[in-house]
C-alpha cells in the first residue's frame, strides 16, 4: 500500500502544529541583499522555532492543526497574554582563554525561570548557534525535578537566503500547571570576540527581572556601550574581581515588555535596550591580539578578507570590454556594466562562515551567472578596474541597524556596494537593486555611511540621499462622458523606486500571463474598469522612465439622477487604507521609499450640463508629507489633480495621531463626487 | 538484531545529542558521500546517453513563443535493474528559459539526498530502506557553449540523521534565452510484497510539452504491471522480450492548459496512470501476477480489492479499535432508557453524535489545553469512526451500509485504479436513510459531502457476514437551496456623521457553507457544553475536575483558557465581516452565535453583528451616494482569460447566496434610482435576481444568486458566466439620498 488512511484510531487528526504563531522579535530579519551573518538577538523561540519542537506537547492525543488562520498577533507570547512570564533571567557572560585557533573566548551563561499563571502548556526554548559558536550544555527542570531534554539540532533556514550555517537547536519545555515555574540553563560558547557584539535585554516573554553580568579579565580590552537605556530602568554597576583579575559588570532591570514583532519598524537596535560590545584586544600568553579597537582596525580587518578573494582580471576584462564594446564615454560605460550586473547576475544569498564575510570571487560569479550582495559588488567593481576606472568595494549599514563606523563593530554593516570615482564625482552602484536606473538609489542605502576602500587606508562617505522626486509615479487620464461611461486615454509614468517595484512584480509573472496581469494591476481587477490597447515602454529597460498608455472605458462610472450626473473622479484611492492601528501599534513606522503620486483627470463636461458642485480641496502640506486634491473647472474641463508626496518615510509614533486625521482627510477626499446638471 | 542495533544509535544520539551541531561531517555522511559520486558518475553517463529526438530540439516553435518556458523533450523511465526489487525512476527535461519568471523556476532545486522510507530505523544510505537521489543539469547558452552541474556540488541545507539528508542546486549561468536539461534519478527498493509505485503521466500542464515519452523495464519474474489511461490518453506500447516486461509511450505537442477554473483534472485532462508492483505466483485480491501487463484492468477488480478491506476494517472489531466501550454502551443504555419509544433514526444520531463526542469534544486530565479556534479543526479517522458508530448500530439491531464512494474530483467509479480512490461513508438502511460521513469535529448525521454528490457507489453492508457488495447507490447532489447563505442587513445612517453606515447584520449558513463558519467563530465551552447536554451527560470535565483534588486546579486553568478564547473570538469575527465586505469596520459593537448548527436538525449557523463601515456613501453636494450594489460584498470576476472555456465546469457544488439590504432613509432625504438595481438574469445555469421595495421611510433591496448546478457542460458556460457577470456588475449600481 503506497498509504493508509487507517491511521492512529480516532487518534484526532489535529495535526501539527502546538504553539501558535509568535511575534517574530527575536530574529534579525535580513532586508533584501544583505551579506552578514545573522545575530540572534534573543534567545527564546520564533514561529519556525515553535513548528520545529513542538512534536509532543503536554499530550500527544490533541495537538493544534498547522493550519490555523484566525491566530492573530495575541498569540500566548504577546504581552496581552499574561499566561506565561520569565520570572527571573540571568546572563552571564565571560571572557576567558580559548584555544590555539581561537585564543579567547566567550562563555555565557543562561538561566531562565518561566512562570505558568493562567493554564498549563509547552513552550519551545531554542538558542542559535553557527560556525562561530557552539551550544554546550542545557539543563531544565520541570515545577523543581530535572527533565531529561532531548535538544534537537536543525539547519536554521533564514528567509531571503539560499545558504545560511545558522543553526537553532532547542526543545520543548513543559509547565506543569499553574502557578509552577520551569528552569532552563543553557551553556553557549562564542569562539571568537570579534562576533560576540550585542546583548539585548528583551526576550519573547515579558520579565519580571533581568540580570546581565560581563565578566571581563584585564587581559581584555573591549568597551560596553549603553544603547537604548533611556526609559528602560536599566540599574548598572561595576565591580572588580580579584581574584580572577577581572571587570565584572552588572546590569539589571524589571518588568521589561516582551519584544515585539511589527511590519516597517525600524529594526531591534533602534528599538530595544541592549549593550553594544566593542571588543578592542586581548593580551595573551601567545601575544597581543587586536580584534577592534577603531574602525581602521574594522576595515583591516575586512581588507585582509578582501585580499583573500583571488579575482581573475584577465577573466573580468573580456566580458567587460564586450559589454562597453559601443559606448563612447566612461560614464557610459559605467551605466552599461551596472545594468548588465542587474540583469545578468542573480542574487542568491549565501552566508557560509567566513564567506559570510569575504566577497567571492568575480570570475566565479561571472561564470555562475549568481552571487550575493559582496559578489555583485566585487564583480561590478572587478569589471570597471578592467575598463580602468576607479571603482572601490564598499561596506554599508542598511537603514535597519542605527550604528554607523564610529561603533567599529561587525553589527555596523550588513551591506557591500560599490563605488565608482569618475571625474571628480562619486557614484554607487547596488545591483542587488534589479531595476532601479543609474545614480538613483534605494531608500535602504541612502544617507548611509559607507566604508570605502582605498588601498591599506579607508574613507568614509555617505551614499546621497534623494527626495521624493527621485520616486515618482504619475498618471494623467482626459475623460469624456458616453452615456453611463467614463471614455478616454490614460498615461502612466514611474521613476526611481516607483519603477523598481512595478518591475519587481511584472518579471515575476510569466510572459504569457504578464499582460493579463498588468491588466488587473492597472484595473484594480475590476472588470467595469475596461482598458485596452495597452502599450508599455521596454519593460528591459529601466534607465528611461517607465511608461504605460491605454484607452479606458469606465463602464457605469455615471450616475444619472434626475437632470444631474454624478461621477466619480478618483479611481485608485492611494492610501486610503493608510491609517495606523494605535491600539496595536507599538513601533514608529517605516514607510517604505520616499515618493510622489500624482493623478490628474481631465473631463470634458458635456454638452448641455453645467457644473453643479465640486468637491473642497484638501490641502495638506506636512514637513514628511503631503495629500493635496483640488478639482477645478477649467472652461469646459473639470481638472481634478491629487499629489500624495511621502518626503520623510520615518513616521514616528508621537506622528500617528496626526497622520491618521491627515488620512481621515484624505479618505474623506475620497468619499466626494461631482455633480453636473442639466443648464 | 538490526533492531537492537537501531535502538543502541538512538540511545547514543540521545546521549550524544548535543554533539550534533559540530559542522564536521559525520563519518557516516562522509563514507556515504564516496559511494554517492561513483553512483553519480555512472548515473549521469547513462541518462545523457538516451537518444529520444526531443533531446536534439533547440527550436521553441514559433506558437509558444510568448509561453514563459517551453519543454521541447521530457523522458521518464521506470526500470528495475535486477531481480532484487530495486527501482530506478529517472526523469530527464529539456526546457528553453523564455523569461525571468522561468528563470526563478528553473535555477534552483532542492532535494532529499537521502530519504528513509521507514521510520524505525536510522537513515542509512543505500540499505534498502533509503532513497537515494541524484541530479544533474546542464545549460545550452545561447551561444553554443555549455555548463554542467551536478547534485553532488549542491549546498547541505538540512540533515537529520534519523530521516533524511536535504540539499539545494544553484544552477550557474542561467539565462532567459538558454535552455536547461536536468535529470533527477531516485534509486530505492520496494521492500513489501504487497507494494506498488505510484506513477501519473500527466499530458497537459502549464508548459507546452513538444516531445513527451515514458518508457518502462520491469522483470517478468518478479514484477507485473498494471495501468489505465484516461480522458483520451494514449495507450502504453507494450512487449516482453529478453525477460522483460516494457512499456513504451511517445506523445508530441502536448498543448499548455489554460483554463484552472473550476476543473476536474482527473476527469479532464488525459493522463496515464501506472503501478509497477512486486508480482506474485498467482494473482488474487491485492496481488497481481508476476509477468503480467495489466492494460486498462478492469475497474471491478479494484472495487472488489476495496470492498474487501473494507469488510477486513468493518470486522476488526477490539478493545484497541473500540475505545472507551464501556461508556459508550452505558450512555446507549440510559438513552434507550429514557427514550423507550426512540425509533432506529433517533437511535442511529444518539450513537453518531456520542461518539463524536467521545472522540472530539470531552476532555482528559491530561490533554494539552486547547480550547480556541484550533480545536475546529479536529477530526477523526474516516474508517475508524465509521467502523465505531457501525459496530453500535449492529449490536443495537440498526441496519447500515457502508457507501464505497469515489470522490468527483478524483477517477470515477469505473475508472478506479487502487483501492485508496475509494473513500467511505455510512447509511441506514430504509425508506429515509441517514448517512453519515467524518467530515470533522462539526461533523453531523444526514450530511454528504461535497466531494461525493452525484457519484455512484458501491454498498457493502455493515453486518459482520457479509462480505459482497449488496447493489449500489446514487448519491444524491445537493440542491442549491440546501447550501445556503443568507445576510439579512439593517443599514442606517449615522447620525452626526451621514457616510457612516451602521448595520446590524444576522447572518446564516447551511449545507456545505457550515463548516467553515462553525470552525471560525464557534468556542469549544459552548459546544463542548452545548452536546453534553444534548446527550444527557450530566456531569462536564469542569465538575469533575473540580471535584477531583488532583486535578482542582485543571478547572481553574480551564477558566482561564475559556476566559482568554471568549476574548480573542472577537478577532475572527472581525475578520468574517472583513472578509464578507472586502472592506474593515470602523468598530465592532456587538457580536453573537445565535444557532452553532451542531446537528442534523440545526441545520444552519447563524451570527449576529453590529458594526460600523465607512467607504461606501459618496458627498455630492448637499446630496449622497451609496454604493449600494458593493453592500453585498465582493463579487466573482472571471478573467480575460478564462472567458472563452470549451471544458466543462466543475464547480463545488450548487448554492444559493441571498442578501436583504434594509436601508433605514434618514430623516430630511429622499431616496432615488432604486428602480435601476432592479435586475433578473434566470437561466438553466444560475439566477441574479434583484428586487426592491420602499415604503415607510425604508428601502428593502432583496438579492438572490443561485449556481443552480454543480456541474454545466461547457456549452452552457455563457449562461452560466452571464449569471457571474451580472453579480459582478451590480456591485457598481448606487443610489442617491438627495436633500429634501
């Protein structure tokens, strides 16, 4: 028999899954194209975490479906729910001498105390580890009796990547009942200083205490900075161990909120208290060891990786030269290899020890036709040095980590670009950005510090930063009325960004459906919208502004009452679901690019009517943003123009209430009509 | 021994778990991984060196031109090498890359490289219980050149010592405009003598296919063959020569499909369907003979093959497959008891509805709380519930047939191929049978699924003599009226603010619109309590928790479970209203089940809601616009593409949706264009009937749309998209309150 459907006997086929889905603070989520490792910030579990352990719970007999739908942000693990708290967390965390490979190390420590306060259940405890670190023992004991844990060890599977040596071990922690309390203490090992850089204080279930102990020998020499501390209570002390020649610093704080998982926040380091550590040196019986103590160290550091690749120019140059073999100029030559990288090299993320690090080979990747961020960048910079132009890698932060390279650490950066001098002028080139033009750059990059090579020194620059008009999306329809319908022709315009995203999405339909797609993107899937004769410029093309043209009919867009006609003129309604839930909300919000939406209708006023009323104009005019709709009669026209220009993606949460009224507006905006009646 | 050994490597892997995460590659894997490139090697040898023509193409026709990929050749083989039941299947394609959509599909594969098929012992590559993988690809660049890659150079992205070994392929120099041709190869040995491969050809996909072709090699002394093709697929050339039994099959230019809406593959789209199974000296019921080829076997002798396991399952009657007896028979008893004039029916859902009970709703000291909407989605082995609630009829003198149905959306009744086509149900015997299915913790007596409707079905009688099939039935199909949902809206006008709608809305749902309206908004406290109760168990889990001293503070940890699910309800009716409308209220106000529909004599959900909605009333002036025609909720709109449709429809089954829109006109207007919502479209197909009526300050808008059938031969798709159509269009139709 290939299966059975007699199985387990009335063995209810709740399948899968015991925990629900959990708030996802506990991860560094990669933005798109970024090189570096994954620092768990937290310790305790994640959704994937959840799904991994949770094989038996308290009861084999009725676990919980994998598909369940309705589970919503309250899941057991947000602060709403009270059911389960850390009562008391310890970390512990010491320097102390390693081996010849690795000569200092970083031992910590974990001891949880999870409290049951409402109903009895299982939770899952896991810890990451990687390359760099290892997990050397857990212990757990159940309302005071030992457990005996059977930790299971996973390949740790991180979105956007195709290869990560993160790996997540953990276990399923049963609460007895309530009002007992579970113990767990994890022994890790970080075999290197260098990637030992923050400890956060939040965890996935809110803590009554906290503590955080640094032990630091002498021999050590690093520096602790307070990120965050601001209202977190976090009482600090330093003390000096004798005995064992060492710092020993303390930390503590109570009743810290549960970490929490929001879409365009800004990311944990912006959010949550937590101690940067900025590991200098050790002096060791082996000698003295710099890890790094400023940035030149940092990019040192980097820069022996750098020499470590093994590029092949002779096998950049041919491809190079073919690819420029008509322009005339070197700018023109720049934009081709850009574009040629963006088209021809497909990113796929690979994050495999120190490779996570140094940047492959370019004539690998040119070979491969793949790479990742670093192989993109190293490959751009490789073709461009074989056409003789100054082009340099460049190390970034991407705008969701707060440090810039005043923190030398290896949190600062999670990016590589390159850059390309030319004429005095300074450009960068991120072909992980698939179809953004020439000298525009993603909002993730702009304004951004970068760390640029320079031989055995370094310089520090900043990526521009553009406004809205780099991203613009603009779309002007002149209407006449037929009958019930709306008639006429319809253009579309989009730059920057705005081009980015509209490419993003069509390359990722199959051709023979593209069209039918575009059609229910521009019609919004609704049939009475009918658009035809569709024409697009070359979709291949994204240097040159992206335009679409059609003919519209908008069937029963008319509405005939008596002697008067109304209609009405805006049909996309751009933001009209732009409100924020603040009793959800917790995170100030991220927009996701700066931009401007322009829509212009022009409608011919028929023969025989008037203008009756026309909507107020909204004038909204917000140093982040503004929503302006006006409807004008011009002549035998009414004009109805609309501008939604986002000047500032950062919206913070003192913002909110503001912005939503300023939605409200909008919204209200959209809720008008004009009327035109008989003369 | 081999399980002594087994359950020593556990007890090491438990002890030496934490080990585990050391990245060196075990000795195991790293022995494993020598004998895998040598097999490779020689697996890549052979499998490039087939001829099949299509392999030679590098022409994409110019018809398919604008198709996203286009397999020019795809060959499957299906051979065993020698007489020691190994199995090869192989499957090599040439595809040209067309776009960046199918440049994404095509440049990274992931595969188990080894995968044990039994779950009692540790993975251990090429020991007969493990799969082992191979694949390799190679691109045609459009220039001439080449570039080969093979799976022995993917990434390790997963290995479980215990199961499996998982890898993933970066496929390098892919670009849109080349071409690929992979191979994957499995290798495993079929380990029982009563197992079969299971193999589906299938000639119609998204990509055209210009060569398409199969070939089988099996050992006449050990294997037979057996398959069926279906919906016009071609037959099988077969011969046995040197040995061996050989199949053979070349089809060209297998069309793209198109159309996905509402089909029935299986029923549809021509395919092949094949076993290649261990073969026996004589056939008999299970068993094929070895050296046979079974071509188009008759569907008979697979429903006799069912009927037999199932009489097997009727009759495997025991303390391990009838749980908690006892309490079943005592709450049997004290129901005849109390019920001394209960007829067989009444009888017949007593018993169905306790052990539902049993098994689904009553609780456990130790069971994992669950009490949310997790716990909807329970449900019980279809054979082993009915096998239950069938023993009881019988000892309780109640005769019941099991119904050997095949679901309308796999093979038809003579078209069955192995016994799993067939799925079951339970009927009384009478004038007004009862049947009944598993379909799941809302489960009810009197209730046919869907999936069933209209097939026709063996019936093997529940007795524990029999052993033949006693005639068949036709199950019935669902009529529109019996799946059912109703929304019946009180709509007024806010008061400070006129675009704002407030609606009290009841809502109700029968037939195969229950279930998934029961799983969203019901409380496990509600129903647990509600079918106690229906079924005289006097004293609930609470009390006797309560009453227990061990397990007092279960009752408490219930409360809370209960108090904390009651509150988080509220999300999943929001998100129904949402759903409903396409559109989130401004605040939920109030909300309420007001019938669960737990049984076959509650036959509908029914909800109560207030809220209010913003978005569908437009200012014009001093006047207003409602959309009064978006009020029912997002309407069906059938693509471009699937307009044009020569297959038939195979839609889930028939339904009826009717909304009641009562819009209260606020004091001061008056209301116009009501007369234009007014539409009737009623044709063999389906019906979108819209009525008004207004009076006393009110406007009562009545909405009906019937799919009248589950099935429409294709050549009345435009009546029934006509139907569609007209749904669709209402939702653009307004009416004006104008300022007296």
């Amino acid at each position: 028999m290939p299966y059975s459907r007699n199985c387990l006997y009335l063995n209810v086929i709740l399948c899968g899954l015991t925990l629900p889905a959990l708030a996802f603070g506990g991860i560094k989520k990669p933005e798109k194209a970024e090189h570096k490792r994954i620092v768990p910030l937290a310790k305790a579990g994640s959704v994937v975490a959840a799904r991994m352990f949770s094989g038996g719970g308290l009861n084999q007999q009725v676990s919980v479906p994998a598909r369940t739908p309705f589970l919503h942000e309250a899941s057991p693990f947000t602060e709403e729910n009270k059911n389960i708290v850390i009562r008391e967390r310890k970390e512990r965390y010491e320097f102390v001498k390693g081996d010849d490979k690795h000569p200092v190390w970083v031992k910590q420590s974990f001891t949880t105390f999870y409290r049951c306060d409402e109903y009895r259940g299982s939770i899952p405890v896991v810890e990451f580890y990687d390359d760099y670190s290892r997990v050397d023992e857990v212990k757990a004991y159940v309302n005071g009796d030992r457990m005996k844990v059977k930790v299971e060890h996973d390949y740790y599977s991180v979105e956007g990547f195709f290869y990560s040596d993160a790996r997540i071990c953990g276990f399923m922690l049963p609460l007895e009942k309530k009002g007992t309390e579970s113990k767990v203490e994890l022994q890790k090992t970080v075999l290197d200083p260098r990637y030992f850089t923050t400890v956060f204080f939040q965890e996935e279930f809110f803590q009554e205490q906290k503590e955080i102990t640094l032990v630091v020998p002498r021999w050590m020499k690093l520096e602790i900075k307070e990120m965050n501390f601001g209202k977190a209570g976090v009482q600090s002390s330093k003390t000096y161990d004798e005995k064992n020649n060492a710092d020993v610093y303390t930390y503590t704080a109570k009743s810290i909120k549960p970490s929490k998982s929001e879409q365009n926040a800004p990311g944990p380091s912006y959010l949550y208290p937590h101690l940067l550590v900025v590991s200098h040196a050790a002096e060791t019986p082996a000698g003295k060891i710099t890890y790094f103590g400023n940035v030149n160290d940092l990019y040192t550091w980097y820069r022996s990786l750098v020499k470590e690749i093994g590029n092949d120019p002779a096998a950049i140059k041919t491809t190079a030269l073919d690819i420029t073999k008509d322009k005339k100029d070197d700018l023109e030559k720049i934009k081709a290899v850009y574009t040629w990288v963006q088209e021809n090299i497909r990113y796929i993320a690979f994050e495999d020890g120190i490779a996570g690090f140094r940047p492959a080979k370019a004539q690998d990747v040119l070979q491969k036709k793949y790479g990742d961020c670093k192989g993109m960048a190293n490959l751009t910079k490789e073709m461009l040095n074989a056409l003789g132009l100054d082009a340099r890698l460049c190390w970034i932060g991407t705008r969701h980590i707060a440090y810039d390279y005043s923190t030398p650490t290896l949190s600062v950066d999670n990016h590589m670009i390159c850059a390309v001098n030319l004429k005095g002028k300074q450009y960068f080139l991120d072909a992980t950005e698939t179809y953004i033009g020439f000298d525009q750059y993603a909002e993730r990059i702009q304004g951004r510090q970068v760390l640029i090579e320079n031989g055995d020194q370094y310089t520090l620059s900043k990526v521009p930063a553009r406004t809205f008009e780099q991203n613009r999306q603009v779309e002007k329809r002149i209407l006449h009325v037929e009958g019930n319908n709306l008639v006429g022709s319809v253009d579309h315009r989009y730059t920057g960004e705005c081009t980015e995203y509209i490419l993003t999405q069509a390359h990722q339909v199959k051709k023979d459906k593209l069209e039918e797609a575009l059609q229910q993107f521009l019609t919004k899937e609704n049939r009475a919208y009918a658009i035809s004769s569709v024409k697009t410029s070359d979709l291949h093309d994204w240097s040159k502004d992206m335009t679409i043209q059609y003919d519209l009919q908008h069937k029963d867009a008319v509405n005939n009452f008596g002697d008067e006609l109304y209609i009405e003129l805006d049909f996309r309604k751009e933001m009209e679901d732009g409100n924020i839930d603040t009793t959800l909300r917790e995170h100030d919000l991220w927009l996701s690019f700066k931009r401007q939406l322009v829509q212009e209708t022009t409608l011919a006023i028929p023969a025989g009517y008037k203008v009756k009323s026309l909507p107020p104009a909204v004038n909204i005019d917000h140093p982040k943003y503004a929503f302006k709709a006006v409807y004008e009669q011009q002549a035998d026209k009414v004009v109805y123009r609309k501008e939604i220009t986002i000047k500032n993606t950062h919206l913070e949460k003192k913002e909110f209430s503001g912005w939503n009224n300023d939605i409200k507006k909008l919204r209200q905006t959209y809720l008008e009509q004009i009327t035109l009646t008989k003369k | 021994m081999k399980t002594y050994i087994a359950i020593l490597i556990c007890l090491l892997l438990l002890i030496t778990g934490m080990m585990a995460q050391e990245r060196k590659v075990e000795p195991w894997d790293a022995k494993a991984e020598v004998k895998y490139k040598k097999r490779l090697a020689e697996v890549k040898e052979e499998i490039w060196s087939w001829k099949q023509a299509g392999f030679k193409n590098r022409t994409v026709p110019a018809e398919y031109a604008k198709e996203s990929a286009v397999v020019l050749a795809k060959h499957i083989e299906l051979t065993t090498p020698d007489k020691d039941r190994e199995l090869h299947r192989s499957i090599r394609v040439l595809v040209a890359i067309n776009d960046k959509a199918a440049l994404e599909e095509y440049s990274e594969f992931s595969f188990k490289q080894y995968e044990s098929l039994s779950s009692w012992y540790a993975l251990e590559p090429f020991d007969k219980m493990t799969k082992v993988t191979y694949m390799g690809a190679r691109i045609f660049k459009k220039d001439g050149g080449t570039r080969e890659i093979y799976s022995d150079e993917a990434v390790v992205t997963e290995v479980n010592r215990r199961s499996h070994k998982t890898r993933k392929l970066a496929i390098p120099d892919l670009q849109v405009g080349d071409m690929i041709e992979y191979f994957v190869r499995e290798e495993r040995f079929i380990n029982h003598a009563n197992a079969y491969t299971e193999e589906l050809f299938v000639l119609g996909d998204e990509e055209p296919v210009m060569e398409y072709s199969v070939h089988v090699s099996a050992w006449e002394e050990v294997f037979a063959l057996e398959y069926r093709c279906m919906n016009g697929a071609p037959n099988f050339k077969q011969k046995i020569a040197d040995h061996m039994m050989q199949l053979d099959m070349l089809v060209k230019n297998v069309p793209p499909q198109p159309v996905k809406l509402w089909m029935n593959p299986f029923r549809q789209i021509p395919m092949v369907r094949l076993h290649l199974r261990v073969g026996a000296r004589r056939e008999k019921l299970g068993r094929r003979k070895e050296g046979t080829i079974y071509s188009n076997p008759n569907a008979l002798k697979t429903r006799d093959e069912a009927v037999a396991e199932l009489v097997a399952m009727r009759n495997a009657t025991s303390s391990g497959t009838l749980p908690f007896l006892g309490e079943v028979w005592d709450n049997v008893k004290q129901f005849k008891k109390t019920n001394k004039n209960a007829s067989d029916e009444e009888l017949t859902h007593y018993i169905y509805y306790l052990i539902r009970y049993m098994g689904l709703y009553r609780v456990n000291p130790q069971d994992e709380i669950v009490v949310d909407q997790r716990r909807n989605w329970a449900g019980l082995s279809e054979r082993n519930f009915l096998r239950y609630v069938n023993y009881m009829l019988v000892k309780n003198d109640i005769d019941a047939d099991f119904v050997l149905a095949t679901p309308r959306y796999g093979p038809s009744q003579n078209e069955v191929f192995e016994t799993d086509d067939f799925r079951v149900m339970l009927k009384t015997v009478g004038k007004k049978p009862v049947y009944m299915s598993a379909e799941g913790i809302f489960s009810n007596t009197e209730y046919i699924p869907a999936e069933f409707e209209g097939q026709k079905a063996p019936l093997v009688t529940g007795g524990p003599r029999d052993e033949s099939i006693k005639g068949n039935v036709e199950i019935p199909y669902s009529e529109a009226k019996q799946n059912r949902q109703v929304e019946n809206l009180l709509i007024s006008f806010g008061q400070d603010d006129l675009q704002q709608l407030k609606i009290d809305r009841t809502s109700s749902a029968t037939g195969h619109f229950k279930q998934p309206l029961q799983q969203k908004l019901l409380l496990y406290e509600d129903y647990y309590d509600a079918e106690r109760q229906a079924l005289g168990i006097k004293q609930s889990f609470m009390d006797e928790f309560a009453d227990s001293k061990r397990n007092r503070s279960l009752a408490d940890e219930y409360r809370n479970a209960f108090e904390k699910a009651r509150k988080d309800v509220k999300e999943s009716f929001l998100d129904e209203v949402k759903t409903q409308f396409d559109n989130q209220p401004e605040s939920l106000d109030k909300f309420s089940v007001l019938k669960m529909g737990l049984r076959h004599n509650e036959p509908e959900i029914s909800y109560n809601m207030a809220f209010t909605m913003n978005g569908y009333i437009k200012k014009a002036g001093s006047n207003y616009i409602i959309d009064a025609g978006r009020l029912i909720g997002p309407q069906m709109s059938i693509k471009p593409s699937q307009r044009e449709r020569k297959a038939d429809v195979y839609m889930p089954f028939a339904r009826s949706f009717e909304y009641n829109l009562e819009f209260r006109i606020p004091a001061g207007y008056t209301l116009e264009g009501a007369d234009k919502l007014a539409r009737s479209i009623d044709n063999e197909c389906g019906s979108f009937v819209v009525t008004t009526k207004q009076a006393e300050g009110k406007l009562t808008v009545s909405v009906k749309k019937i799919y009248k059938n589950a099935f429409a031969p294709a050549a009345k798709w435009p009546q029934l998209l006509e139907m569609v159509d007209a749904a669709e269009a209402f939702q653009q139709q307004k009416i004006l309150l104008r300022k007296a």
